[in-house]
C-alpha cells in the first residue's frame, strides 16, 4: 500500500493532478483513489500496473531532465506527437503509453 500512497502524492504534488484526475488515469474514481492514499484500501492488480505506469513516468522525468522545471516545462508543452496535447493533458485523456513512449523517446536520443 506504499506503493500506492507514495505514487499519489507524487502525482499529486509533482504533477498537481487531483485525485478525480489520478482516478481517470489509473481507471478508478475519487473515493478509491483517497483511500489508496489514506492506506485503507489496496489497488487490484490492474490499478496497480497503472500506478506503475505513473511511477515509470516518474523515473523518466527525473532521469531524463536536468532539472524539475526543465521536466515540467516538457510536461505543459503541446507536442506535435500528441496530436498538439500536452503531456500533462494527454495523460489525463488516457494516453499515458503514448506518453512514456515520447519520454523514453527523448531519453534514448531517438526523435519521435
């Protein structure tokens, strides 16, 4: 439960996601997502392999930039491989994949 716990806060503060907005990321709403929080409850197996997704997100941000407003400035700007969308925007729309994809794109060198 940890696991889940950290992975929201750091979405929470990081990202500034609101739980409803976590919730529409990992496939859960509000409520679940506060109890995760709180440690009353565990995700399923299912909601946790998309908090690992968040969490790989996470991983990428840091690796990735030199700084955390260099990560963020990426995170807010509209990307021609997300069809104009901001990260941040297209995560919150269920493209978290496509996401990581151009992340982990940017890392390797590799020009999506």
């Amino acid at each position: 439960m940890e696991f889940a716990e950290n992975t929201i806060e750091w979405a929470l503060e990081t990202l500034e996601l609101s739980t409803g907005e976590i919730g529409l990321v990992v496939g859960a709403n509000r409520r679940t997502v506060q109890r995760w929080r709180e440690g009353e409850s565990a995700p399923s197996p299912e909601h946790r392999r998309h908090l690992e997704a968040i969490n790989q997100l996470r991983y990428l941000l840091e690796t990735g930039f030199r700084n955390p407003e260099v990560a963020e400035r990426w995170m807010h700007t509209p990307l021609p491989a997300l069809k104009g969308k901001t990260p941040l925007f297209a995560i919150t729309e269920g493209e978290m994949d496509l996401v990581i994809k151009n992340l982990a794109g940017l890392a390797s060198g590799a020009h999506s």
